[in-house]
C-alpha cells in the first residue's frame, strides 16, 4: 500500500512539474520573441527585393504588423 502512495506522489510530482515547466518555457520564449523578433524590416526588403519586387515601406509595415500578429 505505501508503495502504491510513493508511486502516485511521484507520478504527481512529474504531472506538476511538466505542467509548470511548460508555462515558463512558454512566457520565457513569448518575452524573448518580443525582444529579438526573428525577422525585421531589413529581411523582409531583402526578401521582395530577391523575388524581383520593389518593396513600398506601406508593404514592409503591413507585413510586419502580420507577423507580429501570428507572433502573439
């Protein structure tokens, strides 16, 4: 029986540790996406600019506010 309730601590002890491990790595990666986005304006002239177009800044904000949106 007592076997059985260190077995279960444990088990618990894992559950809440995966749980809470998850949620710090989560904010952890969100605060330092904010900070060093993983792409800038730069990329991205340079991205159009490779695929034959002339980027607009108008261009560059808009596809920036759509990456930050999927960044959130």
């Amino acid at each position: 029986m007592a076997f059985l309730i260190d077995l279960l601590q444990i088990l618990g002890g894992f559950i809440v540790g995966a749980i809470a491990g998850f949620f710090l790595a989560r904010t952890y990666m969100k605060k330092y996406m904010k900070k060093n986005p993983p792409i800038n304006e730069q990329m991205i002239k340079a991205m159009m600019t490779g695929m034959g177009r002339t980027p607009s800044q108008k261009q560059v904000n808009q596809m920036m506010k759509t990456m930050a949106k999927y960044m959130d």
